[in-house]
C-alpha cells in the first residue's frame, strides 16, 4: 500500500513538473508579439483599389534555457484577395514564391526597430512602405476552383491575366490591435479541404511542389504554394 502510494505521489509530481514546463514554454519564452496589417494598393484605369488583411506574429525562444536559444516565429493569418472591377481577384501571398522571405518576418524588413534590440510590439503604429524587395508574390487563378491553376502575377503580365489597365502601387504594413483577418475559404474552399494550413511552428519548406508561371514553365518551390494562402501556426 505505501509502495503504491509513493508511486502515486511520483506520478504526480512527474505530470506537475511537466504541466509547468509546458506553462512555462507557451508564455515566459514569448520574446515579441504584434498585429500588423498589411495593405495592398493597385491602379485599375486610373481608379485607386486597396485591400488588406490582418496578420499576427509571435515570436518565441524554441527552448527556455540559460544563454543562446533560436527564436521560433509563428505566423497566423491569411493571404488578401483582391478583386477588381470585373469580379477577378488576384491574392497577395504570405510570402515569396522564391522563399525569400515569409510573413513572419516581412514586417522586420519594414519595421525595422530602432534603437537597436527595441521590439516591433514597442514602434508607433504608422504605415510603412515595404521595401520593393520584400513585396510579397501576387497569384492569379485562371480557375477559382483549382488550386493548380495559380499563376505568378507581376508587372510584365498583370494587365493581361486581369483584363484592364492594373497596376501595383504600393505595399505598406502598420502594426494594429485589429483581430486577425479570416474568411479566405469562403472565396477559395480548397485552402481548408487540403489541410495545407500548419498546425505547428515547423518549418514549412518541407514539401516541394511546382508554380506554374504564365509561359507554362513550372518553377520549384520550397514549399507547396496553398501553404502561402493561409497560416495558423497555434
């Protein structure tokens, strides 16, 4: 009976020490969270449309421990659709289509904190154009549908893939304590179907998959493009 009794005891604090190492993971190790929208502005025949969306950010150490740990970025929100005045969209990805860069650390680029080590959470909350570079890649789907459909729309093919005279204006991120931006698959069911929106903070370059171009030619990504239309890394 005491045998059992000192097992009981054991087991108890094993799962107390656990419930408190997974307490102390999901909130002493948050280094940095924010909101920020992202807005997207184009020139349809001289007539300005702007859309956007609200993306959230949470950076965490991977590891609570003494001296250097690597910081993991979890990322949760959606793609912006934009439609224009002929019912077509395009989509403003959560990321490059080279994989350059991400949505998690996009808003780094253009809300470069200063003075050093300041968080982004602490900048005032103001537009900022995104550095040319940092543009996230834009999608076309020829059919709504079909996720296979995609094609990269940018400034050599834009006019034709929308039918008008459209062009990209600007980009711009401002930090927001607006809710995250949801509803995508209302406009694109196959996003929730395909299961492709992460559930963990891994690395999404684990899958390879093809983007079609507008020639037909087929560029390798580092990752399966639907992962860049919506995230919900927690």
């Amino acid at each position: 009976m005491k045998r059992l009794s000192k097992l009981f005891i054991v087991a108890v604090l094993i799962l107390a020490a656990v419930a408190g190492h997974l307490f102390i993971q999901s909130n002493a190790a948050i280094v940095d969270e924010f909101n920020y929208r992202i807005e997207t502005t184009f020139e349809e025949n001289g007539a300005t449309i702007t859309a956007s969306d609200v993306i959230r950010i949470i950076q965490r150490s991977d590891f609570v421990c003494p001296g250097a740990c690597s910081i993991v970025t979890a990322v949760r929100g959606q793609a912006t659709p934009v439609k224009f005045s002929n019912g077509k969209y395009v989509f403003v990805l959560l990321g490059t289509a080279d994989h350059s860069f991400r949505a998690g650390n996009m808003p780094y680029q253009a809300l470069r904190p200063l003075p050093p080590n300041r968080k982004i959470s602490e900048l005032p909350h103001h537009p900022v154009n995104v550095p040319p570079e940092y543009v996230p890649t834009i999608i076309y789907l020829t059919d709504m549908a079909d996720p296979e459909s995609a094609v990269i729309a940018d400034r050599d093919n834009l006019q034709t893939l929308i039918g008008a005279n459209v062009r990209l204006v600007n980009v711009s991120v401002q930090l927001t304590d607006e809710a995250v931006s949801t509803g995508i698959d209302q406009l694109l069911p196959w996003v929730k179907k395909q299961e492709e929106v992460q559930k963990s903070n891994e690395n999404i370059s684990t899958s390879h998959g093809l983007y079609p171009e507008t020639d037909n030619k087929a560029k390798p990504l580092q990752s399966d493009y639907p992962r860049f239309l919506e995230r919900n890394d927690w």
